[in-house]
C-alpha cells in the first residue's frame, strides 16, 4: 500500500507550506540573531546579560529532552506549530514591554526554550512529510531559503534600526514570523496506523477511547498490586507486556487486530505512570526523593529526544518492519538488565562468617 504522506501531490503542498514557513522565519532569525546581542549591550547590559542572549538557544536544546517526553504523546504537526507561534508571541510582547537588559535577556531565552521544546517533533515530521530520496534536497532547499530571508531581513534591519527604535524593528521581524508558523500547522501527516492499516477515524478514535477505558482498569489495579508487593517487580512485569505492542503492530493482519494492542497499552501506559514514582520512593533514600525523581526525570528526556532521530536515521535506511525488530531487541535486552537489577535488589544480603582469632 502506497504511503499517502509521500504521494507526489501531498510532499509538494507540505514543501511549499514548510517552505514559506522556513522564509517567515528566516526574516525573524536573522534580525535577532544579528542585533539582540548589540541592543542589549546598548541598553547598558553587562557582559553577562549579553552571554545570556548568545547562550538562549543552547538553553533551548538542553531543556529540549524535557520537552522530548511531555510532548511525545501529541501530534507533531500541531507541537512544532503551537510552539513556533508560542515562541514568537513570548518575543512580541517581551520586546514591548520589558525595559531592561537582564529583561529583555530573559524574553529570549523563555523564547528559544519554547521554540526548540519542538525538536522531537520536528524531526518526527521530516521523516514523515518527505520521502527518503528527496528528504535531504527537500530541507536543504528549505535552509536555503531561510539563509537568504536572514540575509535581507538582517541588511534591512540594519538601516532601519538607527532611524527607529530597535524594540519596533524586533516586533516587526516577529509579527513577520507568526504567519510562518501557523502555515505550518497546515502541514498534512497521518499517523503510521492510519498508513499502513487504512484505518478510518473513527477506528482510531475507537483505539484511543479502548486504550484509555484500559488505563483506568489497571491504574486501580496496578495501585492494588504495588501496595501488596514490589514495585521494581511490577515494572519488570510492565515492560515485558510492552513488547507485545510492537509484536503486535508486526504480526497485526487488519485494523482490527490493533485492538488487543490498544488494551496493552493502556494497561503498560498505567503502569509505568505510576511505577515512575514508586520505584523512586521505593529505592531512594527518604531526604533523596526529590533528587532521584529529578534524574530518572532528566534520563527519560534524554531517551526521548534521541529516540526519534535514531528511528529516523535507521527509518530512512531499513524499512520500518527491520526497525521494529531490532527496536524489540533493544527492549528485551533491557528488560534482562532491569530483571537482574530488581533481583539484586530483592536479593538478602549475605551474611558475613566471623574469623575466629
């Protein structure tokens, strides 16, 4: 079966849509990326306001793996536009209205931080809207098009912006970019279900309504369980029923097939919800909670955003069914480690023989 993503017409209207995007933003990199740092040292800003602006989109990527695993469950399409547009009005109204340096430093930091919150997303969506043998072309030609708007946008901003205030100059340059943004909300991506089985919308809703009906089952039930026993035990449980879902999605002949899967998930997505914090309380010293809550928190973001730019470099080399399977074994060699990780742990301690002197 044909993937729709790719048919010729559907890549073409996404290009144009992810092109006029990419000129939108382009107008609005290149002004502040050209004169932020220069405005604020200007307006009386230390050193350290100024490091602040330079630094904002590397703080953006490092709190990017946060952002990777809140966002993962919503649709990409909506998360890289949302974001986008988000970011741009954080910045419009900043400029006009904070006075200071150290203010102004903040408004765009919060606004990279929002605006790379996408990454995840976004590399979810160059692998869905354009084929393997145009992908590279296709967001080359895009960047393209974003250097010379920054270019322009950055000559022209360097005339105005001795005549009129430079606040005026970067709300303009950011009223310029929120079109961009909601044209890319217009990008069209169905799902890999929807692609590979045809299944109607209504079918997904279904799935979606079947998969939550199971959550709430086995969140009272998984509750039950841990208050009984062990929680690291109960994780090695869940993640062995997680691999039923990819085996599932393998071995699924028709849509409706899919529908044990959803019940899985459901009731694996309850019980690593909660065995997320039970496993903390249950290994963590008690004045350490908050800090190993933190880690684990920090590590899963990690997992998430590598997770889709590993699938879409193996996706556009292997088809999707070869990533499946060596994604399954990733999993089952993981889940050995946590096995005998829990069983140490379970394990008594050993008693230690006194020497007779």
């Amino acid at each position: 079966m044909p993937d729709r993503n790719w048919s010729a017409e559907r890549v073409r209207a996404n290009f144009r849509l992810d092109a006029f995007s990419g000129l939108m933003a382009g107008v609005y990199i290149g002004v502040i990326a050209a004169f932020l740092p220069v405005v604020v040292r200007r307006m009386g800003g230390s050193t350290t306001d100024v490091a602040l602006v330079v630094a904002g989109p590397f703080i953006g990527h490092l709190f990017s793996p946060v952002f990777g695993y809140l966002l993962a469950r919503f649709a990409p399409v909506r998360i890289t536009a949302v974001t986008a547009v988000a970011g741009r009005l954080v910045f419009l109204i900043g400029v006009l209205v904070v006075t200071t340096p150290f203010a102004l430093a903040l408004v765009s930091v919060t606004m990279w931080v929002i605006s790379i919150a996408n990454m995840a997303s976004y590399a979810t969506l160059m692998q869905g809207i354009y084929p393997d043998s145009e992908r590279a072309s296709a967001m080359g030609k895009v960047r393209v098009g974003v250097s010379i708007a920054s270019i322009a946008s950055a000559t022209l901003a360097g005339l105005f912006i001795d005549q009129v205030s430079a606040t005026i100059v970067f709300a303009v340059a950011a009223a310029i970019a929120i079109p961009g943004g909601i044209a890319f909300g217009r990008i069209r991506h169905d799902p890999l279900l929807v692609d590979h089985f045809n299944a109607p919308n209504s079918f997904v809703g279904y799935m979606t309504a079947l998969q939550w009906g199971a959550a709430i089952i086995a969140y009272y039930a998984w509750g039950k369980i841990i208050d009984r026993g062990s929680s690291l035990r109960l994780t090695v449980l869940n993640t062995a029923l997680v691999l039923l879902m990819p085996l599932g999605y393998l071995l699924a002949p028709n849509m409706y097939f899919l529908l044990p899967v959803a019940i899985v998930a459901g009731v694996t997505n309850a019980g690593g919800d909660i065995t997320f914090f039970t496993n903390v309380v249950q290994l963590a010293p008690r004045d350490r909670i908050g800090d190993y809550a933190v880690a684990q928190s920090s590590l899963m973001g990690v997992r998430g955003t590598i997770a889709p730019f590993a699938a879409a470099a193996f996706l556009s080399e292997y088809a999707p069914q070869t990533v499946m399977i060596v994604a399954m074994g990733f999993m089952v060699i993981g889940l050995v480690i946590m096995d005998r990780v829990v069983r140490g742990v379970a394990a008594p301690a050993p008693l230690l023989e006194v020497v007779p002197a």
